[in-house]
C-alpha cells in the first residue's frame, strides 16, 4: 500500500436494501388489531359492564390454556400469546353478558383445542375457532342470547331502529340532543332531513348484552385506522357491505311487510355485531380466498348468506354461524384458485421454461 493511500477517505459503504413489503407481517398485523380492541374494553369498563370484562377474560384466559396445553403435547417451540389472546378476546366480545363465565372458559378452551388438532393451527385452520367457539356457545345456551327487543311487529315499520330507540330500556346518552341538533342544523339541513333524538346513541352504544355489537363508533374508527395502514384488505368488506346492504334495503321489505324497497340498513348494520364481526371475523387468516376474482366472490356470497342468515339484523349469533358457512364456501373457492394456478403453470410456465432450456442446448 502506498503511503499516500493511508490519508485517502475511506470507500463509501452502500447499503443495499433490496427488501420492502406490500403490507404489514403478520406479527405486526396482530399486534395492531389487538391495539384496536382495547378501547371496546376501556368502554366496558367506563359503563360499568364488568360481568361482560369477566366473560372477556375467562375466554382469554381459556384460549392461552389451549395453546399452552397444545405447546406442550406436541412439544413444538415455545407458546405463542399474541394470537390466543385475541382470539379469547374477541369470543368474549361476542359472548352475552348473562352467559356462565366459567362455560365460556370451558367452551373456548375446548374449542380451540379442536381447532389446533382438527383444522390447523393460527393460520392454517380453514375454520375460524373463534365463530366456532361463539356457535357451540350458542347452541348449548341459548336462553342466554334471546334477548331481542325487536320483534316481528317492529320489523314490519319503515324505521326498526327508531323502534328499537324508542324502547324504555335504551339509554340515551347526555349529548345526543346537542349533537343531533348540530347534525339537523347543518350536514342535514342542507338535504332538508331532520333525524329525531336517540341515532347518535344508537351509533354510540346500542345497549345490546353482546359487548361487540355496542360501540359501532368506536369500530368504524378501527376499521379507517387498519384499513389505512393495510391490515385489512378493504375489498371483501366493502363488496359484503354493499352486497347485504342492499338486500336489506330492497328484498327486507319482502319478508318482513315493511314499505317496498324501504329496509331499514342503519339498523342492519349497526345491530348482529355487523360492523365488528366485518371488521375482526369475515377474512380471517387462512379462510379467505388469495386471488382478487375469489374476494369478489368470497365477499359476495358472503353478503348473501349474510342476509339470509341474520336477515334485516337484531340476530344474536347468526354472523357467527355465517362465518362457519362461508369458511365451507371458501375451501371450495381457494381450491378453484388453486386448479387454476395449475392451469396457468402448465399452460403458461412450462412452456417458457421448455423454450429457455432448449435454447440453452442449442
């Protein structure tokens, strides 16, 4: 080396960062949907539903005994927590706050174990052990979530949700006439539409037993927050919110001898837990279709077996079983995606590689 050399600067180093991401891990994916299901329970605390914080907590901690008992059977690495947690939150979201606390900690431990040993693991299983879970509780209490408020009688009006308000035993929140009187003077008094008292506890909370299906605000706000940073893919619930939507608003009518083309979609969509079950539920890792064509599909179906599974809404555990059904639909999708990549390998592929390796000989 030459003396000179010694004082030369240094070569710069490049960093070569070859490596970005289209959307978010899955470890990162978890660990905000888990962020964005603690203000559910931050609200349960401060309206004082501790019975429903209970329920929550039996079934987290049934959904970690599952896991840690499947870790130590199979002797397969160290126990994951993120996953079983939200997965014991969210069936104790969707459980009434009548139901036994300790059945909801059996019941989600032994469905969990089925799940892992029957239908795979977080991600593998193409059932979704969470509305597992919420059916068997169902089907063996169901006592505990025949609550409705709304009946056929009601159904039958242009507005169940102003019926479902008017009940005595719906709490209307201390703002709601400010805040309604500021909507009617302002965002609808442009279009000439006055909306009576009681909508914005409606969206607020709607008082139902089930926490999951009360605060439709706060979940809106979580669905804009993961849609944004791309941890829910935004095609399956728009497509499933317009497809029920409007079979609520048009075919609704039909069944419930309301005024034609007159479904009352704000209260479908705001009671069954619509909105959080769209949000957390419906493209569950592992149940949903990869192709675009198959989210179409997926999603639409969805919407179809939405509506005549819950109908016109006010259902307790019928998302639930919709999911179950939907996840027997989306195997069949994913294994018409999966022939069709065949298809395009054989038809496609193959040759170009056959065309490459010849030219190569020659």
């Amino acid at each position: 080396m030459k003396f000179i050399d010694i004082f030369k600067r240094p070569p710069k180093v490049e960093s070569i960062r070859p490596f970005t991401y289209l959307t978010p891990s899955v470890g990162s994916s978890r660990k905000f949907v888990l962020v964005m299901m603690v203000p559910q329970l931050v609200m349960l605390g401060i309206t004082k539903s501790y019975m429903s914080l209970l329920i929550v907590l039996a079934a987290v901690v049934g959904s970690l005994a599952a896991e840690i008992v499947s870790r130590l059977v199979s002797k397969s690495g160290k126990v994951e927590y993120l996953s079983p947690i939200i997965q014991g939150m969210l069936v104790g979201l969707l459980i009434p706050s009548g139901y036994s606390i300790v059945s909801v900690l059996l019941i989600t431990f032994l469905s969990m174990v089925l799940g892992k040993y029957v239908f795979g693991g977080f991600s593998q299983s193409w059932i979704n052990t969470v509305a597992l879970s919420v059916a068997i509780a169902y089907l063996l209490d169901m006592e505990a979530f025949s609550f409705i408020r709304v009946g056929p009688e009601m159904l039958s009006t242009r507005s169940p949700a102003l019926a479902y308000i008017q009940d005595p035993s719906f709490h209307i929140v201390g703002a709601d006439s400010a805040i309604t009187a500021f909507f009617n003077r302002t965002i609808f008094g442009l279009f000439g539409i006055v909306i009576p008292e009681g909508y914005v506890s409606f969206f607020w909370d709607n008082c139902s037993l089930i926490p999951a299906f009360r605060f439709n605000f706060i979940t809106l706000i979580s669905s804009i927050v993961l849609m944004a940073m791309d941890i829910i893919d935004m095609v399956i619930p728009f497509i499933f919110m317009a497809v029920y939507a409007i079979l609520v608003r048009v075919v609704g009518p039909l069944f419930t001898g309301a005024p034609a083309f007159q479904g009352d979609v704000i209260f479908a969509l705001l009671t069954s837990g619509t909105l959080f079950c769209t949000l957390y539920l419906l493209q569950w890792h592992g149940t949903v279709p990869i192709t675009k064509s198959g989210k179409i599909i997926y999603a639409s179906l969805s919407g179809v077996v939405a509506f005549l599974v819950m109908g016109y809404g006010n259902s307790a555990a019928g998302y639930a079983f919709m999911i179950l059904i939907m996840n027997l639909v989306s195997t069949l999708v994913q294994i018409f995606e999966s022939r069709m990549a065949r298809k395009k390998v054989q038809s496609v592929l193959s040759p170009r590689i056959q065309a490459i390796k010849e030219a190569e000989n020659v």
